[in-house]
C-alpha cells in the first residue's frame, strides 16, 4: 500500500491493531514508496493507523 499527500521529510509511526510486530516509524517518502503488509490468514483484515506529527 503506498500513502498520497505526507511531508516526505516528516516522520510517521505505523500502528497495527492486531500484529503489533510489524509497528515501525518510516518517513513520509517511505510510506509514499510503499509499505509493506503481512497477513497470514487467507481473508485476514488490519486496521493501520499513522500517528502524524
């Protein structure tokens, strides 16, 4: 998934709900390249948040 519109110098925590492993901090520019998520269940479902600056 690849986020539109952040302060490409800026830094933003990522927060799962479920998979609280895969919380990390990215620039603005990482998360406009493309973040990267895992789900192991076939139909499995994440809520993401960015805790903006």
């Amino acid at each position: 998934m690849a986020f539109k519109g952040l302060d490409p110098a800026a830094t933003y925590d990522v927060v799962f709900e479920d998979r609280v492993s895969q919380n990390t901090t990215k620039t603005g520019a990482q998360l406009m390249a493309g973040l990267s998520v895992t789900l192991s269940e076939t139909r499995g479902s994440e809520m993401i948040w960015l805790e903006i600056p």
